[in-house]
C-alpha cells in the first residue's frame, strides 16, 4: 500500500475529484491511502435529496459548499478538524461492504492512544457509544475505495446546526439528540494534538514504521492534477451533480402568518420545481396563479427561487406577506 498526498488542498469539489481519479486510475495491483482535510462543507451521500438533509439557512449565510459524494450513507459534515481517510483498492469479491477491514487500522491507532474506539453498527466507529467516525463505500469497474471521517476536534455545534438530521434516526437509536450521539477524539485524549499529529499518529501505525518519512508514497504528476482539476470541473462543481442528481421529492410547507395561513405544495424532480400550488384562508387581491407559474421550473434553490420572484409583488397576491417571508416558507 502507497500513501497518497493531496498537498494541503481544503477544497471539497477538489478533494473528491482526487479521491475519484485514483479510484478509477490506479488500484489494480497496489492499494493506496488518501488523507483530506476539508474547509466547512456537507457531503451528501449518492443517493439523498440535498435539500432535505440540510439547514438552507444556516448552510447559506455561513457559505458552508455542499458537494455529492459517489459513495451512499448519510450527509456529514467536515471541517478542518476532521480528517477524512480512504483505502482505495482492488475490488476482490469479498471487501465490499465489509468496513471492518478498512476501518480495523484506524481502530487499533485510535486505542493506542487511549481512544477507546470500536466498531459500532454498520459503519460507524464509537468511543463509549458515541460516534467519532461515519463511513461508506462505493465501487466499479473491479476497484473500490472505504473512506471514513476521524472527528480530531470539530465544531459540534455546527454539526447540530448544519444538518438536518431525521428524526426517526435519532429515536431508532434511543437517543434524545445529535449532541448525545456524537463525540470528538479529542475528548478521549489526555493532552490536544494538532492535525499534523495526528495525520502522522495514524500514518505511523498504519505502514507500521517509527518515522512518516518512510512511508511508500505515490506521487501525483502535473498532468495527474490537471486531470483532478478537470473532473472537479466537471462533476463536483456542477449544481446539476449536487442538487439536481436527489430524487424527485414532493414539498409540503405551511404556516399561519397574521395574514392567514399560507400553504405550498411543490413537486421537485431532477433538483427543479415542476409544479406549484399555493393554498390558504390569506387575502389577496392577485390570482395566486401568478406565483405558481413564476416558480414552475425553476430551480428549488434560493437564489434561483429570489430571482424568480424578483417582479413579482408577493403581497399583491398573499395579503400582508412579504417575499422574504414566502421565501423562507418555501425554501
């Protein structure tokens, strides 16, 4: 197995493109293993509607990116205090689904370091029942890759804040809340390690030698990286991949303001807005219509949805709503 280095990249759009490449361009003899480290950003597992699996909100006005992985699981959120891990290997029959293969290492350097770690449920990693790891899996084409995060010393609380967290989850499990459930590392060490630490902490044990300079190494070419680029390019930077990629998905969304209750019904596929009807005991002086056919076929984002109402007179056709209001309901 070779270490691979990612040369201190934060970027998440970046980061997967890289993860993707070595997947689909090296494996087939050697294994290999990836460390990247992300600013504030959701990674949405392959299968989920992205909208539902985030605070619109609190992911807007603190400009966290969120980006579709190629793997399925559950969203999750990374930071520059977590350190993202992934095998990436032949596919021989028999590892696909099994993570304790892949997370069994990290495990053992965890407890060398007092981290009381284990393999807990599917595909999470714990310490005295709470989760310091989440991880996935995704093949093709006889290669694979296990990748996982390590929590060293996250913002919990913009975990809480950031992701929408489904409540039949939580209660599935016999908690209360996100914050019981989960843990940093640092809470299990005597004294704080900084990233570099750790990174080299799990390295060491990992190749099994006393220095990281011995660690074999794969080095990445001018053209491996243009490559990289390119594919960042043209999947993870593409809206179309992050959001239009969930599933088609109905939207139901009401509230009873001073001026009546207002209720919006929105049937969204590919990441857009097919149909829209509006409900409600509001007075208007406008046909509602107006608004349901400003909205159909637009895109179910904010600033697609602010553009489109942008002419659009929302208390004309609602009462005493304003368009900020309706645009909070909605999104």
């Amino acid at each position: 197995m070779k270490f691979i280095d990612n040369q201190g990249i934060t970027d998440p759009m970046v980061n997967l493109a890289l993860e993707e490449y070595i997947l689909e361009n090296f494996g087939e003899q050697d294994s290999y293993l990836l460390f990247y480290v992300n600013k504030p950003s959701i990674i949405i597992g392959r299968n989920q509607n992205s909208v539902e699996e985030i605070n619109t909100e609190y992911v807007d006005e603190n400009g966290i990116k969120v980006v579709r992985r190629l793997s399925g699981g559950g969203a999750v959120y990374h930071d520059e205090m977590n350190l993202n891990f992934s095998f990436i290997t032949q596919d021989d029959g028999n590892s696909f689904q099994n993570f304790q293969r892949f997370t069994q290492p990290i495990v053992d350097a965890l407890n060398k370091i007092g981290v009381p770690a284990q393999l807990h449920g599917r595909n999470d990693l714990a310490a005295n029942g709470r989760k310091i790891s989440g991880n996935a899996m995704f093949s093709t084409r006889g290669r694979m890759f296990s990748h996982g995060t390590l929590m060293l010393d996250s913002e919990i609380e913009n975990v809480v804040s950031a992701l929408n967290v489904n409540k039949e989850k939580i209660e599935s499990k016999g908690i209360k809340s996100i914050r019981s459930r989960v843990a940093n590392i640092s809470e299990f060490l005597d004294e704080k390690i900084t990233m570099d630490e750790f990174k080299a902490l799990i390295l060491r044990h990992v190749f099994d030698v006393e220095d990281i300079k011995d660690v074999p190494r794969h080095e990445l070419t001018d053209k491996d990286w243009e490559n990289i680029h390119q594919i960042s390019k043209k999947r993870y930077q593409q809206w179309d991949w992050n959001y239009g990629k969930s599933p088609s998905f109905n939207i139901q969304a009401s509230h009873k303001f001073d001026a009546g209750l207002v209720d919006v019904r929105l049937d969204v596929k590919k990441g857009v807005i097919e149909n829209c009807k509006i409900y409600g005991d509001f007075f208007g002086v406008g046909n509602v219509g107006v608004i349901e056919d400003s909205l159909t076929g637009v895109r179910h984002e904010r600033k697609a949805i602010e553009e489109a109402l942008a002419d659009v007179e929302v208390s004309h056709y609602l009462g005493r709503i304003t368009k900020e209001d309706f645009i909070n309901l909605i999104y």
